[in-house]
C-alpha cells in the first residue's frame, strides 16, 4: 500500500518513527491550506513560505505531544498561526511606512459590469482590512477567515476574552468605517 493511501493517523505515526516519506506526504497534504495560513497573516510570500516550513518541523519534532483532541490539520493550523503571529511581531518592528505609498487611487464604479462588482467589493474588503491596525486585522482574520472561536482567539493573541470581544467589535467597526469612506 503506498503512503498516499494511508490515513492521515498511520501516516502520523510512520513520521514518529522518523520516516522522511511519510513526512513529505503529511507535508504534501497540508502545504497549501497552511501557506494560505500564514500569507494572511505575515503578508508576504518568502515570510510565509519559512514560516510554514518552520510550522512543519516544529510539528514533526513535537509529534508526540498531539494528543489527537482536535484532528492533526488543526493542531498543525494552530502551530502556524502561532508562528505566523511571532514573525508579524518580530518583522513589523523594523517596517518603515511611506505615506504616499499608502495613498490608493479610487475605483471608477461607472460603467462596471454586474460579474465585476462583486470582484470590485471583494477587493474592497481585502483592501480595507489591509489598512486596519494589525491587532485588528489579526482579530478579524483569525475570526472570519480561520474561523477561530473568541476563546481560540483569547490563547492564541494572549488576552482575556472580553478584550477579544471588544477588540473584534472595534475592528468589525473600524473596517465598516473604512468601507463606507471608499465607496
């Protein structure tokens, strides 16, 4: 039987043993979705690339302390937010921002096709949530886009959960502000 036809818990425990194959196809089956991970929040390309190799090595060296409470995929998710989060940390305190670069050029709503419009707000959306402060936008992305409970939330941002309310509220706020300002 080859790797790829295992189920995700004896692939699992081939890597324990130390089996590299088994390893490479763990990797293979979550690469993509904890890339997607970590681009969100790190936002940019080689950043979230080392991150997520990072996440892996880290997970196949700790392997032994997943308990199997959640499935692997969220165990792993978690390993990588948390990295993720460090390395925002870590490389936002050496980031120079240059005013004119933040300046956008409007969107000309005129003359836009229906298909088009939903595209136009999404970028929109995706645009606005990239000028919030990165506590919220952080906040907003672990919450709507991972789709972490206001008690995941809590562990993995290190606050109390009435912070985490309120600081979701103020960015849901900030980011409705945002939007009603460009449209």
């Amino acid at each position: 039987m080859s790797l790829k036809q295992l189920d995700i818990t004896k692939l699992l425990s081939l890597c324990g043993k130390g089996n590299q194959l088994a390893q490479l196809e763990v990797y293979n089956r979550y690469e993509k979705a904890m890339y997607n991970v970590a681009f969100r929040i790190v936002k940019d390309t080689a950043e979230a690339e080392d991150v997520m190799q990072e996440s892996f090595i880290a997970a196949f060296s700790k392997l032994k302390s997943f308990k199997g409470d959640a499935t692997f995929g969220a165990w792993l998710k978690r390993i990588v937010v948390n990295n993720s989060i460090s390395q925002y940390k870590k490389s936002s305190r050496f980031v120079c921002y240059n005013d004119e670069l933040q300046k956008e050029e409007a969107v000309e709503m005129e003359g836009v096709s229906e298909e088009n419009y939903s595209y136009i707000k999404h970028t929109q959306l995706i645009e606005g949530m990239e000028t919030l402060k990165a506590s919220y936008r952080q906040a907003l992305s672990l919450h709507y886009i991972e789709g972490y409970d206001y008690e995941e939330i809590c562990e993995i941002l290190n606050i109390s959960y009435g912070n985490c309310r309120t600081l979701i509220s103020r960015a849901k706020d900030s980011l409705r502000k945002k939007l009603a300002v460009a449209s």
